[in-house]
C-alpha cells in the first residue's frame, strides 16, 4: 500500500479536517431514523393488541462519526409521517420509512421522509 493509499483509508471513516468548532453544529444536527419496520394490530378474541418495532438512530459525532443506536416510535420527530396513531386504541398499523432531519448553518429544519 503506498502512501497516498494509507491517508485515504485514515479518512475514510472520517472527516479529513477538524470540524469540532461550533460552526460545523449543522452536521452533528443531523439524525437518521430507519423505521425498518413498526406494526401494530389486534389479534384473539381477547382483542391484544400486539406492537413491534425495529428502528434505528443514525447520528454523526464530533469529527464525522457516524453511528447507529436502537431507536423507538415515540422518539420519531413529529414532522415523521405514518405512526401518529400509534400506541391508541390498536388501529391496524404497518409503516416503514427513512427520515432524515438536520439544521443548517442558519438554524433553520429541514427534513426529508422516504417511505417503503
């Protein structure tokens, strides 16, 4: 491996200048929701209702990082689209989506939703 190649992998994982500064607040405001799937319904006689969920929070840390946690419905910001009934009186629910949401530089949100 040259030398060229070594300082590309160092990078990699990430970012290849200090971005520790409060300036850079609008990449660490960034947070990534996998709904990778959430469904809720009855079932018996009895009338359970049964709920599961399987969500993921992405997030960057201070120089770039990205990583992944466990994540629940109720912590889905509120501009997150498809689980509003969720957690009331058992409405048949099957949802799975990407969210994403940040703050730019000038403070402002922002958000994206892909559902699937």
């Amino acid at each position: 491996m040259s030398q060229g190649d070594f300082a590309l992998q160092l990078i990699q994982d990430r970012a290849d200048i200090d971005i520790s500064g409060q300036e850079f607040n609008f990449v660490r405001s960034i947070r990534v929701f996998d709904v990778r799937y959430a469904r809720q319904h009855e079932s018996g006689r009895d009338g359970d209702c049964n709920r599961s969920a399987n969500i993921y929070l992405g997030t960057y840390g201070t120089q770039g990082d990205f990583s992944w946690s466990r994540s629940t419905p109720t912590a889905l910001p509120d501009a997150h689209l498809g689980l509003e009934r969720w957690g009331s009186n058992c409405p048949r629910i099957y949802h799975r989506s990407v969210f994403v949401e940040w703050y730019d530089f000038g403070g402002n949100y922002g958000f994206e939703q892909v559902n699937y």
